[in-house]
C-alpha cells in the first residue's frame, strides 16, 4: 500500500490529538442545503468529512440546513440521501437544522435579554446604507438601542405572525465599525410567512445561516466544522455566535476551511442547475450532461470512480480549476475492470460475405473481459450479412488506413478474416453494401496457422438477422466555454453547446437483450455506454458514458 501524506485538516486533527484532545469526542456533519441535488462540488465534501469519520472511526452527521423555507423541499432531501447512500456513505444522525428552532429563538431571546440582539425595524435599503462599505465604517441605525423590552416584544410578535415580512428583523448587536463587514450587526432572524417542508407553518420567523450553522454544530457536538473558502470571513462571527451560548464543560466547534471543487466545462452553482431544469434546457436534474450526482449515476458514473477523483484531486487551501478529463479518466480506469465487452454498431453499413453460406449461423466464443478472467465467456451470432460502422470502410484507402479498403484484409473480433471485394452504390454513389470473402480457416481461437495471421486491423460488427435495434444517446460537454459562468457581461446560458445530445438508432449483439437500467458494457472500439433507465422491454436505450482513450489494438 502506498503512503500517502496528511490533508492540512487531518494535519490540523493529528495536532489536536497529540495536544490532548480526546480522540472519542471528534465528530463531523455533512451539511446539505436541501435546495437542490447533489453535484461534484459536493462530493468532495462528502468524501472528505466522511472520509476523516472512517480515517478516526468518528460519527458524520447527515445534517439538512433547512432556514429557507422559500427554496427547500421534501424531494430534495430525498435526493440528497440517495445519492450519499449511492457514493458509499452511511452517517451517523440524520439531522436538520430545523429541529433546532425551538432553542435558537431561546438562545435569541436570551442574547435580547443580554443586550446582544435588538429589534430593527427599517427597510433593507436603509439598512444598508448604514452597513458602510469595506473602507468606509457603518454608522449606528436609530432602532440599535431600544430596550430589552420592546426587543422582546416585538420579537414575540414576529414570532406569532403579527408582522409582514420584511418589516422587523432581529440583528446582532457586535460592531457597525468593525473591519469585517459581517461583524456590522448581522441579520440573525426574518420573517417569513412560508410553509416549511418539516415544520409547517408553525414558524413565522426563520434564522439566517450564519446564527444557525454553528449553534447547530455546537448542539450536535461537532468538533470540526468543515466549509468552503468562502466562508473565510464568516468564521470570526460563526465564533462570536458560539461566544453567547458556549458552556466551557462541552466541546467547542471550530471552523475550518478549504478550497471548492471548480471544474471546466460546467457550473455548479444550485441556483444556475435549477435554472437549466426549470427552463427545460436539460432533462431534469439527472440529465446525464448535468454534473449532479444523478446526472453522473445516469451517464454511467461508477462511485468508485468519484471517490477516487475526489481522492486525487486532495484537500487544499487554494483554490483552483480541475480539467474534467481527470473525472473521466477515474472513469475509464474502474470500467475498464469491470465493464463487460459487447459488439454494437451506431452508424451501420450492410456486409455481405459472398462466399459464406446462404442459410448457416455460427455461435461465435467471445471474451467478456480481457481484464477479467472470472467475467468468462458467451456467445455471439455469425452469419452471411453483418453490419459494420460505415467509417471501418473506404473505398481509396490511404496505406496507413488500418480498417477495411478493397482488396485488403481485416479481422472481424472474435470471428473470420475478410476480403474487400466489391461496393454497391445508390444512384447518388452512396455505398449501400460492401462484398467480402470471408477465409474459411481463419476462425479466432480455432489454433490453425490461418487464424494466426496477422492483418491490418480488427472490426466489431453485429450480425443483421440477429442484432437488436437500441436507442443510443450520444453526449457532448453542456457548455462550450471552459468557464460559463465566469464572464461578466455575458449570461452562463449564452455558452450552451447545442449539440449536446445526439440520438441515433444503433444495433447492438442479442446478448443484450434483458438488459437491466444502470448496466453499463463497453461497447468495443467505441466507448462505454449505461443502459438507460428509460429503457424498456422492446426499446433498450444506452447513454454513451465515455469514450475509450484508445481503440482496442489486437
Ligand atoms: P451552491 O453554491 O451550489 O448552492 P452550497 O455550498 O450552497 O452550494 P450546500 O448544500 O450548502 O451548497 O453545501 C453543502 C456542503 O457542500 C457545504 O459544506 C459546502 O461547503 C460543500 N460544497 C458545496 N459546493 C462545493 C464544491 N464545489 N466543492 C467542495 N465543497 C462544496
Ligand atoms: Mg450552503
Ligand atoms: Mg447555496
């Protein structure tokens, strides 16, 4: 096994440890916004929380941050634990902030009562007129000394829907000079008259992320509190939200962060995924182009090959953007192992074997995995007309053309070698069928000298009266531009490829026929593909996973 060096967070744990922190008392959450699905970006937090849960045999909460009412719901939530379950993952507690309410506004109360919470009852423009800016100090607002009384009141009323949305929030009282913006008396609760997916309509008022995230990890015990870099400037009030309820006989959580997941090609801001599915640019959240974790799954992502992504790209404090030919080669390395080998043709010419009998079929030997030895073998139909792809022949074939050309040799995997003898054109010239001589001796794996030559090149072919028709969704990146959503003038939906998908009529080798959705072959010299879950009795249909970095050579 190889020796891999710390992340600086296990770095940061090893140091806690050997200063004496109790190795039973570390604990971790994932803490899911259930506002969307699941995408990469996530699965690198996934894997590093979980990943330091299984490295210190320590609990990972499955924590919903539930305090928006007006963007989450019940199908996420679902969402999101089927894809944690799909990766790998099992934790400890499933969670939701929301379960907290009721103490948070105890809390509140008790920071009004300590004179750290009041009452603001302005508009959000005045509000932020007074905030200041990065270099210029905010000022005091008119509501920031009002009495604990009227405070508690109020927020009484807030709480019991006497007031309209947007007409009283609660702030923290800390500092409208501070350097930190965020330090400027930030919101700690509004009012919102929303349903909410777990508490109903019970709450009139909801908490911001900021007072809630913490005081959640500190309710559930979390020693280290992992984020993304963004939340750099927040950690100096995440600390001062925990200063107001910290009881120094419990554990203390701390902040940590490190650098998001970019990747090219792609966005994955939630609110830009929604956008491709509520505008019907793509197919639903898995959309087999989308970077969700269902779109992955669909597309014929392995979990595997996302944790090992998520393995080598590591943990790191700087951020930067991952070529998404990395996932696809994590990709291609796991189904390499494990996909089975199958013969389908996508862009099919008729072949006729001139010399082969009329009303003869063969069942050929075929490997099902080079790879793998246990994966073993099967069967497939010879006869005297097969389809090949129409680009394995030409007519003028330059020397270094290694496929099919007249008067040339190549093998057919698993079966003859071949002649080019003869084309049959339409009127426009077009090739309708190509005529060969197939050499009786040449059989694969027969052991006679004949089967022993060497030839230009092999094909994968289906035999006609035997193949099944399939449909076969062929994808490109969803974006043309290496960061879409990074250009300031220009909308990320400008950069939309709109040649994404491509859907063609392929046929494919009849041992495919009860195939089950989420099977995933390599379709030989072309590519890997995922049996789809539109697919039916009478009508299966592929996503194309992968391409294969290189054709098989023999
Ligand atoms: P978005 O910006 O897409 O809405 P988010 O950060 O608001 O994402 P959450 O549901 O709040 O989404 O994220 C849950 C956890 O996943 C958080 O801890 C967050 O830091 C982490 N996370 C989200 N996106 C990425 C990413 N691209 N790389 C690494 N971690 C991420
Ligand atoms: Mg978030
Ligand atoms: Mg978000």
């Amino acid at each position: 096994t190889e020796e891999k060096s710390l992340h600086f967070i296990e770095q940061i744990i090893e140091d806690s440890l050997s200063n004496g922190f109790p190795k039973d008392k570390l604990r971790f959450r994932f803490p899911p916004e259930p506002n969307g699905y699941l995408h990469i970006g996530h699965a690198k937090s996934i894997c590093l929380n979980f990943g330091l849960g299984l490295k210190y045999n320590a609990p990972v909460n499955l924590r919903f941050d539930d305090t928006n009412p007006a963007k989450e719901e019940q199908e996420y939530v679902d969402a999101i634990k089927e894809d944690l379950k799909w990766l790998g993952f099992n934790w400890t507690e499933e969670l939701y902030s929301s379960d907290y309410f009721q103490q948070l506004y105890e809390w509140a109360i008790s920071m009004i009562k300590n004179g750290k919470a009041y009452i603001d009852s302005q508009s959000s423009e005045d509000m932020a007129l007074q905030k200041g800016t990065p270099t210029q100090p905010g000022v005091d607002g008119p509501h920031r000394n009002r009495s604990v009384e009227e405070n508690l009141t109020l927020f009484e009323g807030m709480k019991n829907g006497d007031f309209l949305e947007g007409s009283h929030v609660l702030r923290a009282k800390i500092d409208m000079t501070s350097t930190n913006m965020l330090m400027r008396d930030p919101l700690m609760y509004r009012v919102l008259h929303r349903h909410h997916h777990r508490t109903g309509n019970d709450w009139k008022i909801y908490p911001m992320y900021d007072y809630a995230h913490g005081e959640s990890d500190y309710i559930e015990q979390i020693s280290h509190s992992i984020c993304t870099l963004e939340f750099v400037m927040h950690r100096e009030l995440y600390n001062w939200f925990l200063d107001q309820i910290y009881d120094d006989s419990k554990v203390r959580p701390h902040q940590y962060e490190f650098a998001r997941l970019n990747l090219n090609y792609t966005v994955m801001s939630k609110r830009k995924l929604l956008q491709l599915v509520q505008e019907n640019i793509v197919n639903g959240w898995d959309d087999p182009r989308m970077p969700t974790i269902s779109g992955l799954r669909r597309r014929g992502y392995t979990a595997n090959s996302i944790r090992k992504f998520c393995d080598m790209i590591g943990v790191a404090k700087r951020e930067n953007i991952i070529d998404f030919s990395l996932l696809e080669f994590c990709l291609r390395e796991d189904l390499n192992k494990t996909a089975p080998r199958v013969m389908a043709v996508l862009d099919p010419i008729k072949l006729v074997i001139t010399n082969y009998p009329e009303d003869k079929e063969e069942w050929l030997e075929a490997e099902n995995n080079q790879e793998d030895e246990s994966a073993g073998f099967r069967k497939v139909p010879f006869s005297k007309e097969l389809f090949i792809e129409r680009e394995d022949f030409l007519e003028d074939a330059p020397a270094k053309f290694f496929r099919l050309s007249l008067g040339r040799e190549v093998r057919l995997k698993n079966a003859y070698i071949i002649k080019g003898e003869s084309v049959i054109k339409d009127a426009a010239g077009t090739i309708t069928e190509i005529h060969v001589t197939y050499d009786e001796d040449s059989r694969s794996g027969s052991g006679s000298e004949a089967s022993q030559r060497k030839v230009a090149g092999t094909l994968h072919w289906v035999s006609i009266q035997h193949a099944l028709e399939a449909e076969v969704r062929l994808y490109d990146r969803l974006f043309i531009d290496e960061a879409p959503d990074s250009h300031k003038e220009k909308n990320f939906l400008e950069f939309m490829n709109p040649d994404s998908l491509q859907i063609v009529k392929g046929f494919v080798e009849p041992s495919l026929a009860t195939v089950h959705s989420g099977e995933k072959f390599q379709f030989q010299r072309l590519g890997y593909f995922n049996v789809d879950k539109d697919s039916t009795e009478g009508k299966i249909v592929f996503n194309k996973t992968v391409g294969l970095k290189d054709a098989w050579e023999e």
